[in-house]
C-alpha cells in the first residue's frame, strides 16, 4: 500500500484510475477491430497524454 500513498491516492482512488484505464483500453480494443484508425489515432493519444501527466505529478 505504500506506493499508493507515495502517490497520493486513497484505495478508492488507485481502483477508478485503474477502472478508467481498464476501459480505454477496451475501447481502443473497440476501434482496432472496427479498423476505426482515426478514433484509435485520438483515444490513443489523449490515454498517453494522461499518462504522461501521472508520471510527472
């Protein structure tokens, strides 16, 4: 549990981060079955965005 406190999350917080995560990811899934490119390109990129961002708090 200490890396959670380490990064300021409650439990709570760490399992909707993870929830979230969880359906981007599903939904990218979505996109490259359907071939959508355009919309996988997007989400893809706003999850790396937000990622990045994480990492550098």
């Amino acid at each position: 549990m200490g890396e959670m406190e380490n990064m300021g999350m409650t439990d709570n917080q760490y399992k909707d981060f993870v929830e979230n995560f969880k359906e981007d990811l599903e939904e990218l899934n979505e996109y490259k079955e359907a071939n959508d490119d355009e919309r996988y390109e997007k989400k893809y990129k706003r999850v790396m965005e937000r990622l990045e961002k994480s990492l550098k708090r």
